[in-house]
C-alpha cells in the first residue's frame, strides 16, 4: 500500500474500494501495522477519507489500540463506549433481548459517524454511509433513521428522503415520534405538505416537537391558516406549547396580518411565561410593526430586558415599512450608541427609509459604514445600496457599484434593470436584460415584470414579443405579474386586441390584470370597452382598489357619462379612496369634463391634500369653460401654498387666458416663468400664447411671436396660427402657416378641412377643390364628426347625417320642428361654412343634419323637460351648430353644456358662455 504523500488517498481508499468488489479482502489481506498506518495518515486528511476507513476497519473486526490510535479516534472509541453503556443501562431499565442489545451495539459506531458528519454540515457523505452500513449488512435503528432524514431535510434531497422513508415503514418507525417528527420536517422542508401531514398523522403519541415541526412548516411554506388550525388542534389535544411553538404561530399571523389573533397569542406568551425569551420578544416586535401598530411594537420592545440584534433590526424594519424613516434612522444611530453592532440584515432594513426620505446624504454615510465593516460584498448588501442611489436619482453610481460587485445573483441585475427604467432610461434597461442574457443569468418572473415595462414605453414590440417568448418556455407565463406585464406591453403597443386575447388566457387575475386592461382599451381610443371591462369586474365580484378609480374616471370623462362618474364617485367614498390625492384629483376632472364646473370646485375645496397636479386639474378646468378670471385668482391661491406651479400650470393659466381674451395677462405670465419660476417656455406655452394673441385679433403679433421663437415652432405652434386666421380669415397669413404644417403632419386632415374653411369663407372654390384633390392625393381622410349624449346611463353616438339610430325618425322630425321655431326666431343657417359648390337648399339640409344637432335634439326627445343635456363632440363646434345651439336653448327652455375639442360651451336662454368668443 502506498502511503507516501503522493499517492496517500488512492492507498488510503483501497481498502475500501476492495470492500465494494465482487470478492471481500481476506484477513492477510490488510496486516494490523497498515491499518495502524492508515488512520494515522488519515488524521490529518479529509473526514472523508478517515470515516470511510475506520467504519471498514471497525466493520472488519479491528479495533486501533490506544497507544497508536489518531486522536479522532480515540475520542471516537470513547462516544462508543459511552453509548454502549447507556445501551445496557437502558435493556436494565426496559427488559430485552441480547440480540437487541447486540444489534445497537453494532449499529452505534455507524450512528455516531453519521451523526457526526450532519452535525458539521457532510449531508451527501452521511448519505454515503448510511448505504455503506446497509451494505455491511448492518440493520439501522431510530436513531440512525434520525440522523439520516435530517440529512435529507439539510440537502433538501426529497428523492433520497422518500427512499429512507420506504425504508422507515419496512423497519416498523414511522409511527414512532422521534422518527416521525424527522420525516415530517423533512418533507415540509422539501415542500411536500401533503407527505408531511400524512406522516404527522401517522404518529402514535404527538409531542410539542412534532407539533412544532408540522406548525412551522405550514407557516414557512405559505399556509399560515393552516398553521394557525394546527396550534388550535394542538391546544385542543392538551399539548403545551413551548417558545418554539410561540415563534411559529407568531410568524402565521404576521404573515396573514391577523393582528387579532396576533393579540390572543400574545396573551398565550404571557400566561406561559415566554415573554421574556429574547427570539419570542423578537417575533411579536415583528407581528406588531407589520401588522401596522408600529407604536404598540416600540412599547414592547423598549419593556424587553434583552435585545439582540435581530430585535433591532425587527424595530428598524417595522418603521421603514410603515413609512416612519426618521425614526427607522433614529433606531439605527441609537442601537450603535447602545452598543449594538448593526449587521447585514441592519443594512438591508434601514436603506429604504433612506429612499423614502430620498436622504442620498444619509445613504451614503450607511455605505461608508458597510465599506468599513466589509459588508459591501454581501450581495444582498450591495443590492440595497444599488437600489437606494438608484431610486435617488443616482442611478450612475449604482451603475459603478453594480459593475464593483465581485458576485452578482438574479436579484441584482432585477436591480438595475427596474431603476434604469423607472430613472427615465429605459433603452439602457432592454441593453441590461441583454446583457444580463450574455452573462447565462437566468432571468426570473421579477426579470420579465421589470424589462416589459420598457418595450411597452419605447413602443419595442418586437422586443417585447420576444421576451414573451422567453416567459413561455421559462414556464412563467402563468405568473400573474408576469402575465399583467404581457397584457400591459401589448395594449401599450397599440396591439388591445392581442392584450385582450391573453387576458382571457391568463390562468389567475388580480385586481392589477383588470386595471391594465381597462387602462389599455381606454389608452387605445375604446372607452366604451374600457367601461364595460369596468363592469364585468362587479359581475365577477372584483373589489376594485384606488388604480382602479383612477384608470375609470377619465373613461367616464371622455364619454360624458356623468351618471356612471357619480356612481364611481360613490364607490370611491365606500371604499375611503376619497382622501387619496390622486383619486381626488381624478374626481375634480371627471365633473370639470362633464361640465359641472361648480362641482368640480367644491371636490377641488374638500380635498384632505392637494398636489400641483390637483390644482392644475383645477386652473384647467376653467380654462376649458372659459372661466379666466376664477383660473387666475386659483393661480394666486396656489402660489400663496407650498405647491411649486410647474410646466402643466401655465399651460392651464395660459389656456384660460385664451379662451377668455385676457391679451395682457397672458403675455405677463409667459415672461414670468424663467424669472419668478425658474421654468423655460417650452413649444406648448409659445403655442398657447399664439393662440391667445390670434384668437384676439392679434394675428401679425402672432406671427411675429413665431419668428422670435428661440425653439424651432412644431405643429402646434403653426396650427394655432392657421386657427386664428381661421377666425379672422387672414387667407394670406392662412397659407403660409398651411405650408409648415403639410410638411410637418402632411397626413393631418384638420389643417387641410382648416384652411378649406378659410378658401370657402373667401369664396375661393376653386382653391377648396385643389385642396379636395390634394388630399385624395395624399389619400388624406377627413375625420368625421361624432356628437355623443348619454341617457339612462347609455352613451349614443351620432354622425352627421346619421340614420342609423333606432330613433332616426323621431330625431328628424323633432328637428323640423326645432328649426322651423328657431328661422320664427330669426335663426339663419351660415351655409358659406358648406364646402361644397352646391344650392342653398342643400347647403341647409347639411348644415341640418350635424352631429351635435341630431344629439341634443334626442336629449330633448328622450329627457325630461328642465333637466340640462350634456353633449361631447370630437372636433370644434361650427359657427352654425354654436348659433343654432343657442336659439335651441330658449326655444326648448334646456340648458345645454358642449365640449368640443377646445373647450366648453354652456348655452341657455339663448346665450353662451363664450360670449362669442371661442
């Protein structure tokens, strides 16, 4: 045999291997000086080597003697005869057989080598043994089962663990406790809950440990209710429950945020005297602060007499989570003045009350302190300080972290591509997932949820298919957050229908999979189908939650559904989503769309908190309803608040200013933003200001304001001009702006129908027929006018010259009769608005039968007197539709409210609020 260092572990393994051949090694095979040998080489070798040649020796009948025996084995020897004694102590006490005595006799040295090898973590090498004693033909006992299913539970080899079992029930243990309580842990730690409970139920006489074992897998697992069931069956069975026990259904409750049973189970700690045990102190720190009674959790933790680290950290989590991240800070400093040494663990909890005080300066002070304890190369570690400069704005420095991490897992390239998108960036999250592919990191649910996001921003369908192609064979299509990531992406990719086919398909919906798509349907112009996807979730008894509101109330805006705005404004304040800033808001612009303007301010006034887009929904609002003075005089509320106005707000004060004449007051804003403010004009704010000196009769000045621009004039800018010589019919200054606009949106049928208006109101036919025959040409369509008005709750829909409704003839003829009262009233179509080279007749029987005529005579048809119509209509109002709306008014005694694509209207008795000037 060849001891020399060289070949020291092919001859130490030959006696063993010479043990597994067909033929077994004779006694002269292996003289007692090598064996002696042997182990003394193996005393300073792997535990592999030394276990694997002492059970041979030991199996083959020899015994080191003391004088020559390594010191492993002696101590061996001794835990032997230890054992052995306690054996016959035990047949003393318990009569039984001499075989039984002898058969524990062989098997102790296997027990204790196995035992040994799980106790420092050599799982797979107990496993090894435990076949090799089975080959020796040695019979295992409770105790080695123990130990080898404990193996099994550390390896979480559910395949071995089954085998032993099959070997368990052949040996007649597995009702025993010791035994039983082992499989049971076993199998819930591999996930297998059904086996375990099957076992657990199995067992002859139950004690707290096995109690424990089944209580604590439920709950780790996922199955606090279940847990919970168990303590109470336990109880019920007269088993007292220990600090074990207490920690285990402690974590159920906080897992199912059962703050009452938490409470009742709180009272059982108490009463058994656990209350002082530091890791139960812990846990019920942890129950209170995540059940949100962060306070209740700070008194008992001041009361505990001990606390160790994890307590603070416990502490520390429960403010952060609960959005106290001063205090969460203030633990932070006060553990380490108390002499506390902050952990790992202490890192990860108290970086996110730094991002939600986006205090970078504190981030980085927490970062040096990692560095300076060497917790920067935890992985864990380093993705909460990636996460936190990240959601601080810094998401270069995470970038140079990210790139610094000596090891980097699935959770910290999750990192950088979820903060690259939400930074703004959302290219370099797509090249991250890329890249993250490059580097054969598999990418997981969270992966998927956090790259789509990106394609559907960038408009990347391709991409996105493509990595709905990888959730499908990655098998994790089926995730519900993966699954809503895919609908959103396609429905924000313009491609609702494929959104709606994979929304059908999704095997589980939350509340997030139906706000998408109704978000996705009203995004893609269908706010019908959004509105009844709203429904369909009250069918399927889907609680709606605060997105929800928010993704429906622009529906119900876009539609003029007022009924249905009010009853979602109902369900609002059942639910308590009224003190939602962002819920309130969506309420202030549904009623400001609807036209109630008056009850838009009065929910503007309730409002618990306002943010800048709260008021801007608000200055917008009379804006649109031609209220100037009362969107100036909100300005100069706002400004006397904390809020800081922003680019939206001068649009809106801008806007009203436009729509109310107010020439002065919209150029002293403009010049004010840079100055007072801080904020540049953008193209927006010069087109608004255009549009404010056009519509006043300031047409050149408008157009001088164009060529000052420092910015390049877009569409907007050139369509507000061509707007006002619309009104003024300035032909001349008409074509120019007619010009830039064909070269910027040449396939914009509303510049062309624009400056047709401006032709025909000068005559100029044949320059309306050029036109029509440039936009066949260009095969440019005109959009068609649609006027919308609900009744009852249903929104109908009418096109000019429509008869297709069901109650086409009543409409026709009520409107006969309208305009045979309003020509007695001296009512006089304006047939040059007629573009079209044919007889007056004719030019009034178009003009008769307009989109927002035909409504607003079936809301007089089809509603009770006095009440007010409500209609919408998809481009601008016409001059003639504006006047006739307005002797409708007084002839049917009828408020009615338009919006158009501008602004509101509110005609009665004869008169608008426009005064004319729209």
């Amino acid at each position: 045999m060849n001891l020399n260092n060289g070949g020291v572990t092919v001859g130490l393994l030959l006696p063993c291997r010479m043990d597994l051949s067909l033929f077994p090694p004779s006694s002269s095979s292996i003289s007692p000086s090598a064996n002696e040998t042997c182990l003394h080489k193996c005393n300073s070798h792997t535990n592999l080597h030394f276990n694997q040649l002492y059970f041979y020796f030991y199996g083959h009948g020899y015994t080191p003697t003391s004088t020559v025996a390594p010191t492993r084995v002696k101590r061996r020897q001794r835990n032997i005869i230890k054992q052995k004694r306690q054996v016959s102590a035990d047949a003393n006490q318990n009569p039984c057989t001499q075989t039984d005595v002898h058969k524990r006799n062989e098997v102790l040295p296997w027990d204790d080598m196995i035992r040994d090898c799980v106790k420092k973590g050599s799982c797979n090498e107990a496993l090894r043994m435990y076949s090799q004693m089975q080959r020796a033909g040695k019979e295992p006992d409770k105790s080695v089962f123990v130990s080898v299913i404990s193996a099994c539970r550390s390896l979480s080899d559910l395949q071995a663990g089954r085998k032993i079992h099959q070997d368990i029930i052949a040996r007649g243990f597995e009702t025993d406790v010791f035994v039983g309580t082992a499989l049971s842990s076993m199998y819930v730690k591999c996930g297998s809950l059904e086996n375990a409970r099957q076992v657990f139920d199995g067992i002859r006489e139950r004690d707290a440990v096995s109690w424990n074992a089944i209580i604590s897998g439920y709950s780790q697992n996922g199955h606090a209710r279940e847990a919970l069931a168990f303590f109470n069956e336990m109880q019920a069975q007269g088993i007292k429950p220990n600090s074990v026990t207490m920690v285990s259904v402690l974590s159920a409750c906080t897992h199912l945020l059962a703050l009452e049973q938490g409470k009742q189970i709180h009272g059982h700690v108490i009463k058994s005297g656990f209350e002082s045990d530091v890791i139960v102190g812990t846990t019920l720190v942890d129950m209170y602060a995540k059940c949100g009674t962060v306070d209740v959790a700070y008194k008992f933790f001041e009361r505990m007499h001990e606390r160790s680290v994890v307590s603070w950290n416990a502490i520390i989590a429960g403010y952060s989570q609960n959005e106290a991240s001063y205090e969460a800070l203030a633990l932070f400093r006060e553990m380490q003045v108390q002499g506390i040494k902050p952990n790992s663990v202490t890192m990860i909890n108290v970086l996110p009350a730094c991002v939600n005080l986006l205090a970078l300066e504190q981030g980085k002070q927490i970062h040096c302190y990692a560095m300076r304890n060497g917790f920067e190369s935890d992985i864990v570690v380093s993705t909460g300080l990636i996460d936190m400069y990240a959601k601080c704005g810094n998401v270069n420095i995470s970038h140079k972290l990210f790139e610094r991490m000596p090891k980097r897992d699935v959770v910290s390239w999750n990192a950088m591509i979820a903060r690259y998108y939400q930074n703004g960036y959302p290219r370099e999250s797509l090249a991250f997932f890329n890249k993250m592919q490059v580097h054969d990191v598999k990418p997981n649910s969270v992966t998927i949820a956090s790259v789509l996001p990106a394609c559907a921003f960038l408009l990347a369908l391709e991409q996105g298919k493509q990595i709905h192609g990888h959730a499908i064979r990655s098998g994790i299509e089926s995730d519900v957050v993966v699954g809503n990531a895919i609908v959103d992406m396609y429905a924000k990719c313009g491609n609702v229908n494929i959104a709606h086919k994979l929304f059908e398909r999704l095997p589980k919906r939350n509340i997030e999979s139906w706000n998408v798509i109704i978000a996705g349907y009203y995004q893609n112009g269908y706010p019908h189908e959004a509105l009844a996807f709203f429904n369909q979730m009250h069918i399927h008894n889907i609680k709606h939650d605060s997105i929800t509101m928010i993704s429906i109330l622009p529906v119900c805006a876009n539609l003029l559904a007022l009924e249905q705005g009010k009853q979602i404004h109902g369900c609002v304040i059942r639910s308590g989503f009224e003190s939602d800033v962002v819920v309130g808001t969506a309420i202030v612009d549904m009623y400001a769309k609807c036209g109630h303007i008056v009850i838009a301010r009065k929910m503007f006034d309730s409002m618990s908190s306002r943010d800048v887009v709260s008021w801007n929904a608000m200055i917008l609002a009379y804006g649109m309803h031609g209220h100037g003075e009362d969107a100036l005089d909100l300005f100069t509320q706002m400004q006397q608040t904390d809020t800081k106005p922003d680019h939206i707000t001068f649009i809106g004060v801008l806007t009203a200013c436009s729509h109310a004449g107010l020439v002065d007051e919209g150029r002293k804003y403009l010049e004010s933003m840079m100055p007072d403010y801080g904020l540049a004009p953008k193209l927006e704010h010069y087109a608004c200001l255009v549009d404010l000196l056009g519509r006043a009769g300031h047409v050149d000045e408008a157009h001088d304001t164009i060529k000052k621009m420092t910015l390049e004039p877009n569409a907007d800018v050139w369509g507000a001009l061509l707007g006002a010589c619309r009104i003024h019919c300035n032909v001349e200054l008409g074509e120019q702006a007619a010009k830039h606009l064909f070269e910027l949106e040449p396939n914009n049928a509303g510049y062309y129908v624009l400056l047709s208006n401006i032709y025909a109101e000068a005559c100029r036919w044949e320059d309306v027929a050029k036109l029509r025959t440039i936009m066949k040409e260009r095969e440019v369509k005109k959009q068609p006018g649609m006027s919308f008005i609900e009744v009852n709750r249903e929104v109908h829909t009418f096109l000019a010259g429509d008869k297709l409704h069901p109650e086409s003839e009543k409409i026709y003829a009520g409107l006969k009769t309208l305009y045979v009262q309003m020509k007695e009233a001296g009512y006089v179509p304006n047939t040059n608005l007629v573009l079209h080279d044919v007889e007056e007749e004719v030019k009034e029987n178009i003009l008769c039968s307009h989109s927002e005529k035909l409504a607003i005579t079936f809301g007089i048809i089809n509603t009770i007197p006095s009440t007010s119509i409500h209609i919408m209509k998809n481009l601008r109002v016409c001059k003639d539709c504006h006047n006739a709306t307005k002797f409708i008014s007084k002839i049917a005694g009828r408020e009615i409210i338009v919006r158009d694509a501008n602004r509101f209207h509110h005609f009665k008795d004869g008169l608008c609020s426009c005064k004319d000037y729209w």
